[in-house]
C-alpha cells in the first residue's frame, strides 16, 4: 500500500513509498515495513528509529508536535502530530478496516470481559455465522485460540487480528476492552455494532491513578464511539449513570420484570453441577406489559455467572433474535478456561479455578462458591508484586469474612518479597491487628493449592484464584512455567 493512503490528510505530498507492514516495535520490523514511533508508558519509540532503520524500514512515522518531512540514512521520515490517537485509524486503512465487515462486539468492565465475550461468541456461533474472540484468554475463531500477550493488543495488532478473524470466514468478533486500550487509543478507529459493560470496582489504580480516571477510561466505549446495541448492568450503579436512549439492560433484581427493554434473571437455583434460572425479557419498547419468561439451565456457577449469560443473551436479542432462539442455546454454553472453572468428582472436594484478582472479583467467587457449598468453603490466592498495593488488604478482608479456611499465597510477585505481600493481605484480615483462626500462610504457589486440596473433604468447596487461565508465575524478573487448572487436576489425580 502506498504511504499517501495512510496518511490522508499530510499537508504536504509524500513520498511514493510502498508499504508491505506496519510495526510498532522495532526489533519485529522487517523490508518494506513502516515503522511507527510513538512514546509508550515505558518506553518511547522514537528512540528505536534508527534500529528500525537497519531492519529495513521503508519509510518512519514518528510522532512529532507539527507535520515534518526529512531523510534519515536516505529512509523517508515524517513527523505526524498526535500520532498515537491516529495509529488505529492508519491500521484500520492498510488492512481495509475489517471492523466494518463484521458484527463487533466490545466488552468492557473491571471483571466478566473474558466471560461474556467468550459465551456471546459461542451464542453467535451456535447460530451459524462463524465467531471469533479476541482477549485474555487468546484471540482466534472458538476452540483456535492463539495466546495474547494483553487483554486488548495494540491498535496494530488489533486491526491484522479483525483482518486475519475475516479472512478466516467470521462474521461476528466478540472483544475485550479494557481501561488501558481506551486511554492509550488502541480501539480508536473499531467500527462497534455492540458495547458491554458489566461492572465497575478497583483496578488498575496503579496506572489510571484514581478510580475517576478509571471509570471514565471504561465510560469513552459508550461515549465517544457509536455503537448501535448498548448493554449495561442495571444492577451497577456507576455502569446504569452510563444510560443513554435505547440502552438494553440486564439484571438479578425481579423489581426490573417489565422495564422496557431489559433481560432478568428470576428463581435462581443453584446446584452443584449447575444453575438453573427463569429469563425474563421484556423488550417491547412500545408495551413493556408484554414479557415473555423461559426456563433456562446452564453449567456456570453463581450468580454473576448468571449476569453474564444474561449479557451475552443481550448482544443476540439486540441483534432482532427472539427469546426462544438465544434459549434455546443457553444450555450448551461451556465455562471458559479459568473462570470459575470446576474440577474434582463426587468423592472429593470441588475446586474452582478463576481468574480473580481484585476484591470485588474475589468477593464475587466466594459468595457463588458458597451457594453450591455444603461443607467448609476454602480460599487459595495471592496478589501480584510491584502493581497495587492498596487492594491487598482490601482482598484479605475479603477471604477472612467470606470463606472458612483462608490459604495466603504468591500469585506473581515479581521484585517484590512474597512474605511483604502475604503480610500485607493479612493486615486487612482482622480488625485488632491478629490473624484470624482460620489463615495459614503458605508461600509456593503449587505447595499451597496442593495442600488445600489435600486437606479439604468431601462437600467442601477449594477456590484457587488469581491465576485462572495463566500457564505461568512471575518471579523475579523470570517467568516459570505454572498452569493451574493441569496442577489441579494433577493433585485430584494423584499424579503428584
């Protein structure tokens, strides 16, 4: 592709340069690709341009305070202002903006992105257009999915990932969203049909700095984008100040039956090889008294399990769909990897395995735990090194009021001492300064979840969170190989 293509709007001709690639780090640049430099939260790309230079690059774009043009070692350099903002947008063109040929759909929200863009692709999918994700867990077509080095990849990378999803025959591409992506412009030019939001509590405050940033990050999916279908929680109060006219709701609260336009979940049952649950939608914006109401059952746990179903039913229903048909499918939908994932038979304790880590994720797990609990409720978990400190005191309050027996451990502590981390949780765990009865501390990670699960009995519930669907820990600056969910199923087999 020509460089003018990508740069539609330079005041001044460019160079009649052909690009075969995009790259934003230099050390992936190839022949022919352009080079983008823009400063990062680390790093800053401009300082890899003359790297990028002997890889080969055809031509350099670097973000620079006004439009320049000039040559560096005879390589085309132009200088484009706010050339981080327009990354998604010169992306979007060389791959011929691929979010406009497809069904996309945005999750954002600090916890449930993973699940409901996961169980709105399998609806999607059951109804025959091929579906794709793209988030935590991996991005590809269902059941192909390819590792992601973060929740939301970078505006390039985002934009070849819809190109590629295309290529492949998918229609619809359910995605993550998170804070760090919305600030840091990496969505800017996506062309959402849907937008999701499921929640809002702490996270990240070590990057957005204060939990207003936060909020407004996760706000700009519905504010300053254009999507058709807009799903929120009516059960968040910070996500429900986000309504605007049109906005499809989802919620536990039987209060809601016959609002317009909104899915609830009534007669909640939890059992421990399911939930089961009545649908009631009334979406009739003319005449909110026509609600139609099905009983659906399905394999998730808990209560937000059943919000995110609720969820994932909206992105079909707000699509034209009848209740019946989204239904009809809800009985097929599987867990995804890591998110309250069960393990364990019925001679021995059930272990759930999930992502959480922040204290209202955690909160959330131990209340859907207890409901399919008939014996001692049991909590294994961590919080990360050299990232918030303030939310590990937080998460042991948490674990000491909510489960029976409490397991401190790493999660990946990095450059910091796991002992100050465990010693920082557990100062939140009581009021007078003392550990309660029921924590043990238990540094190493595998020994702690293994001995939990060997102490446990038959009826009792072991939650493991924090790693979810990881294969690896962090410690120190090394990264080592750790896959929870294998671990657990290798203890529950006697295997180690």
């Amino acid at each position: 592709m020509k460089l003018a293509r990508l740069l539609p709007h330079s005041p001044f001709p460019l160079p009649d340069v052909a690009i075969s690639g995009l790259k934003l780090d230099s050390r992936k640049v190839t022949s022919g690709d352009a080079f983008i430099a823009v400063p990062g939260y680390e790093t800053d790309g401009r300082d890899y341009i003359p790297a990028a230079i002997s890889a080969g690059a055809s031509v350099v774009l670097a973000d620079m305070d006004e439009w320049t043009h000039g040559e560096l070692d005879g390589v085309p350099l132009i200088g484009v202002p706010q050339l981080k903002q327009q990354v998604s947008a010169i992306a979007g063109a060389f791959y011929q903006h691929p979010s406009r040929r497809m069904r996309l759909i945005g999750v954002t929200g600090t916890n449930g992105k993973t699940t409901v863009s996961n169980l709105a692709a399998q609806l999607w999918q059951q109804l025959k257009p091929e579906a794709a994700v793209l988030g935590t867990i991996g991005s590809g077509l269902l059941k192909q999915l390819l590792p992601e080095k973060n929740t939301t990849p970078d505006a390039v990378t985002v934009q070849h990932r819809l190109a590629g999803f295309l290529a492949e025959g998918a229609q619809v591409v359910a995605m993550e969203v998170s804070s760090h992506a919305l600030v840091q412009g990496r969505v800017e030019a996506l062309n959402f049909d849907t937008a999701v939001a499921t929640n809002i509590s702490r996270d990240h405050l070590d990057y957005h700095g204060s939990m207003a940033a936060y909020e407004a990050a996760k706000k700009r999916l519905f504010t300053d984008f254009t999507a058709r279908v807009q799903i929120l929680n009516a059960d968040d109060p910070k996500v429900a100040a986000w309504q605007q006219p049109g906005t499809l709701w989802f919620s536990l609260d039987a209060q809601r039956i016959g609002q317009p336009r909104t899915l609830v979940a009534k007669n909640i049952q939890y059992k421990h090889d399911g939930t089961g649950f009545t649908l009631v939608w009334s979406g009739h914006e003319a005449d909110a008294s026509q609600v139609e109401e099905i009983d659906v059952k399905t394999s998730l746990l808990g209560d937000f399990n059943v919000a995110n179903v609720l969820a994932a039913s909206l992105t079909v229903l707000g699509a034209g769909y009848a209740l019946a048909d989204v239904a009809g499918l809800i009985a097929s939908l599987q867990a995804v990897p890591g998110r309250m994932e069960t393990f364990g038979s019925a001679k021995q304790p059930l272990v759930l395995v999930d992502y959480a880590h922040t204290p209202d994720a955690l909160e959330q797990v131990l209340v859907a735990a207890r409901r399919h609990c008939t014996g001692k409720l049991w909590c294994v978990f961590g919080c990360g090194g050299d990232r918030d400190r303030g939310k590990r005191p937080q998460m042991g309050a948490v674990a000491a009021r909510l489960a029976d027996v409490v397991v401190v451990t790493d999660d990946n502590p990095r450059t910091e001492e796991p002992e100050q981390i465990i010693a920082d949780i557990v100062s939140g765990m009581s009021s007078d300064g003392h550990s309660p009865a029921n924590y043990h501390a238990h540094p190493g990670r595998a020994d702690a979840v293994k001995w939990a699960i060997r102490q446990a009995q038959v009826g009792d519930v072991v939650v493991c969170a924090g790693k979810g669907h990881e294969d690896y820990q962090i410690i120190g600056r090394k990264t080592v190989a750790y896959d929870e969910r294998q671990w657990v199923q290798d203890v529950l087999g006697g295997r180690v």
